[in-house]
C-alpha cells in the first residue's frame, strides 16, 4: 500500500511519522487486511519532559487569555475538524476498524465537543453566595488547573482527546495526550489539525513559548511515559480512558500524589426488555448496541435481561437479524461489522465463546465457528455471537468485560429481580430498559434502579450525545466528561470574600481579641 495515495496523507505528515523499518517505531496496521498504514517513533521520557516544559510555559500566557477569545480558537479547530472530516473518518477506519459511517460520526462528536466548548467560553460560571457577615460579599470563580495529561484506549482514537481537549482549552489549561499506541497515527493526524489552526490564528501570540505545545502530543510505551506521566506532580489532573485494569493502576499512582484523576473504564451494559416493551424498537436498539463497532465500545451492550413471556421471541429476531448483518470491509457500503482491532481481541472473543459453553450456555449463533470462519483471512474478522443463559444461572464469563460482539440472553420475571442483576457487575457505565409502561421506566430511573452513569429508555446502550455528562460509577471509574458540567474537572474553584465594610466580624460570632 503506497500510504501518499491514502486520503489522510496529508494529516499525517509530521516529523513523527517515520519508515515502518526504522528502529523504535510503532507500526500502525490497518486491521481490515493487516496491511501497515505506517510508523510513529517512539518517544522517551526526556522528550516527555521537553513538552511538559514547553506546555507550561505557554500555558502561563493562554490561562490570562479571555476565554472567550480561547473559544474562538476553538471554534478554529472545530471548523478545521469540518474541513477534513471525511479524511479523519477514513483514517479512523483504516486504523481502527470501526465502519466508516462511524468513523465519520466519531469526526462529528469532535466538532459537537468543539462547537460545545466555544459555547461554554462564555459559560464557566461560578455561584454567589449570601455571606453570614455585614458588608461581606462571597462568591466562587473558577480557574485554570495548569497543564494537563490525557490517555486515551484505542476504540475512539480521535473522539475521546477531542472530548477533553477542547474542553480543557477553553478552560485555560495546555495539556499533553499520551495515545494508545494501537492508534498513533489518529493521534499525529488530530495533533496536525490543531497545531495547523494554531500556527495560522493571529489571536493567541505569546510572548515566550509555542502556541502549538498547549497541544502536546507524546507517543510513549506505558512502563515508560506512561508511568512518568502518571507519578508527574506537575499534571494535576490525568484524564484516562481504558480498561478497569489500566484505571485501577493509574488511579492509584495518580491518588498517591494526591493528584487528580477523571477515569473513563470499563463497562458491562445491559437492556432490560419488559413485557410491554415495542420489539421493533428493541431490535433495532439491540443490534446498534451488541453489534455496531464490532462491540468494541465501553458502552457495548453485553446483557441482555428479557422477560419470560418475550425471551424466545427476541432471541429468535435477533437470531434472524445477526445472520443478516453485513460483515466485511469496513470501508465498503453497506458493511455493518467491520474486524476486531487485533489477533488477541479475536482470542479473547474465542476464549469468552468457549467459556461460556463449557458454563452451561447455549451459543445460538456466531460461536467459534464463527471466528472460524474468517481464520485465513488477512482481517481481524469475527461473527457477532449470541449466548443464551440457562434460567436460574450467571456465568462468570458474562460478568467481565469482552470487548467484542458476545451478547447474553437472561430471563426474568420479577422487574425488581432484573435490575437487581443488571446492577449486580463490578461495572457501571451504561444501562437501558425498552418498556411501554411508565411505571416500569420509573421504576427503572429511580434511586433503586439502575446503578450506572447512564440510563435510557427505549434507547439502546450505545451511542450517546456529547450534551450529556459522559461516564459511569463503580468500576468504571466514576469520571465525567463531554457535556453538562464535566468542564469543572478542568478547572479549580476558588472561594472569594470581600469585605467592603470597616470592621472585621468573625464567622460564627466568634469574637477574638
Ligand atoms: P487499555 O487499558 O489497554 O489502554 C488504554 C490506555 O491506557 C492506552 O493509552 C494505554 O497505553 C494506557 N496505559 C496502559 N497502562 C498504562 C500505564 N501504566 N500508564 C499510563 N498509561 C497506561 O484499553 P484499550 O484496549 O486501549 O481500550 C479498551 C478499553 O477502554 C475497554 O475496557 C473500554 O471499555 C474502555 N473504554 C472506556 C471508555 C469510557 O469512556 N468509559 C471509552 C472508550 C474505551
């Protein structure tokens, strides 16, 4: 494959793109056809201390901007994003895997997250309060946290930088974006984008430093950078988005320096379908959540909990509908199902398959011979599979996370029962229930409902909109991003009172001398 030729060539042009031969590089491979996209060098921890220097040093003069006008930068940026939105998408998709619709829609959540920002430029308000005392007034501002460190999994490879960083810049903060080195040449083609917008503006000129490095971006191995970055004091905040695993290390590194951490982790997602429920719309809502992204997005959905007198209908439609889906290319129209990111998801997805056979399960379509079926070919390729669970059992493969296209079917009876073992995982990003009946949807959003960061009705798990706070609790992590007011993980409050009077009253009465 001649990489000029790609349609992305040009967003990946940068000093960090090297020959796939050269020593300490990462390769990037598209995992459609295995072939290689190409190289990023590898970067060390003193190149991981010249950018954090030179992100603090610019910041100093970025944070005295008014914000709005570090909105109209953005705003650049989110038209930049516009510009080459299709040449993103397809180096989403030829990077990561995911079809090129989607890539394309993770390009439009970058340019929401951005037109968002510019928004709320004008929008970072803090709250007045009533002082106790006479002649005293109190309020809270907010105010830029410093420079900032951004990780981020392979499966949104653009989207899940762009929901921080936009965020961030208007907020005041520079900041340095270790990516999943699956993805590295998304991350050098985003990197490009925003630098280009900063180079061109005439807004931000500061008197030291690169206006370019409040965007820094660091292509490290995790034992190195990675643990650099976590343990640096100078990073008040670390944004990580991966597995629980990963969180649970960076969590702790990030606690024991007392620093702050936003962590976006795993999920477990499960659709209860009640008997009232539309089964059209649950078709629909399930394929998207089980099967889009070749369920490798957190908010997957993995469980299915249908109630007794539907269970059968919706396995056998969803059995239908599954054997139908397209599956291939994912740049070609009409493929619905594009490949795993890597030979190891496929072994995963294998092992969880045979797992939950060996647990009692009946695998009702898909299977390992259905990952069979694509062994000689050059793509990561797998058939979405559905497994359902004896009544009365809970497997314990069906309790983690595998991020591929495995669905299980439960049956219930009981509504409070469902949500009782919709709740019972260790995860606790996203949620759903289909119902007609708005008692049951109350039941389900009420404070003894759901117990995730996102719960829907009639929607499937998947695909949210970036207006809302995006996260989940448990071992999700418990961090908010994207929208509502996630912008005050970027910021730090500050409590002022004034006193315009001519005494010194204390709080509490307290008199003192
Ligand atoms: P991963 O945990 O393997 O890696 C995620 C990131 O963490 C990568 O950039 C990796 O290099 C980095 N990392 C790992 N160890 C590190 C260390 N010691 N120090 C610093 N950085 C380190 O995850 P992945 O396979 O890339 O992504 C899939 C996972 O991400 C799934 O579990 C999925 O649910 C989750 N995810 C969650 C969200 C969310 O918003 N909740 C979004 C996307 C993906």
């Amino acid at each position: 494959m001649n990489v000029q030729t790609l349609p992305f060539a040009h967003l990946i042009d940068h000093p960090l793109v090297v020959d796939p031969s050269s020593d300490n590089c990462v390769v990037s491979t598209n995992p459609a056809t295995g072939q290689t996209l190409g190289a990023v060098k590898i970067q060390s921890t003193a190149d991981y201390e010249d950018l954090v220097k030179r992100a603090q040093l610019v910041q100093k003069e970025w944070r005295m901007l008014p914000a709005p006008k570090r909105g109209e930068i953005v705003r650049r940026i989110g038209n930049a994003f516009r510009e080459e939105e299709q040449a993103l998408g397809a180096l989403v998709t030829m990077e990561m895997g995911k079809i090129y619709p989607e890539g394309v829609g993770e390009v439009v959540e970058c340019i929401d997250i951005a037109d968002f920002a510019v928004g709320l430029s004008r929008q970072l308000y803090g709250l007045t309060m009533t002082s106790e005392r006479p002649q005293h007034r109190m309020y809270e501002q907010w105010h830029p946290l410093g420079t900032i460190g951004i990780i981020t999994a392979f499966n949104f490879p653009v989207a899940v930088w762009a929901w921080n960083a936009m965020l961030a810049a208007v907020c005041g903060n520079s900041m340095i974006w270790k990516p999943s080195l699956v993805t590295p040449l998304c991350a050098v083609a985003m990197t490009n984008v925003a630098h280009r917008v900063m180079k061109e503006q005439d807004i931000f000129k500061p008197t030291q430093g690169d206006p370019c490095d409040l965007f820094g971006l660091i292509i490290g191995t995790d034992d190195q950078v990675g643990e650099t970055m976590i343990a640096d004091r100078r990073l008040p905040l670390i944004s990580a988005t991966g597995s629980c695993r990963m969180g649970r290390h960076v969590g702790t590194q990030v606690a024991k320096r007392l620093g702050r951490s936003l962590l976006e982790l795993g999920g477990n997602n499960a659709i209860i379908i009640t008997e009232s429920a539309d089964l059209d719309l649950v078709l629909r809502g399930v394929l998207f959540g089980a099967v889009g992204t070749a369920g490798q997005r957190c908010t997957s959905t993995r469980r299915l909990f249908c109630h007794s007198s539907v269970v059968d209908e919706v396995a056998s439609r969803l059995v239908k509908a599954y054997e139908q889906v397209p599956i291939g290319d994912p740049m070609a129209d009409g493929t619905l199902v594009g490949p795993l990111i890597n030979e190891q998801s496929v072994a995963n997805m294998r092992a969880a398959i045979t797992s939950a056979g060996e647990q009692g399960c009946d695998i009702l379509c898909g299977g390992v011979e259905g990952i069979d079926r694509y062994a000689d070919d050059a793509g990561h390729y797998v058939t979405p599979t559905i497994v359902r669970v004896p009544a009365g059992s809970d497997p314990a493969i069906a309790r983690d996370e595998t991020f591929a296209p495995v669905l299980y079917i439960y049956e219930y009876s009981d509504l409070d029962e469902a949500i009782e073992a919709q709740n019972s995982v260790d995860q606790g990003l996203s949620s759903a229930i289909f119902t007609d009946s708005m008692r049951q949807a109350e039941r389900f959003l009420s404070h003894n409902g759901s117990d995730c960061g996102i719960a829907n009705v009639n929607i499937g798990t998947s695909g949210a909109e970036i207006g809302g706070a995006f996260g989940g609790e448990k071992d999700t992590g418990g961090g908010r991003e994207s929208g509502s007011d996630s912008w005050r993980q970027y910021m730090r409050r500050q409590t002022c009172t004034l006193n315009w009077g001519d005494d010194v009253p204390l709080a509490q009465g307290i008199e003192f001398g």
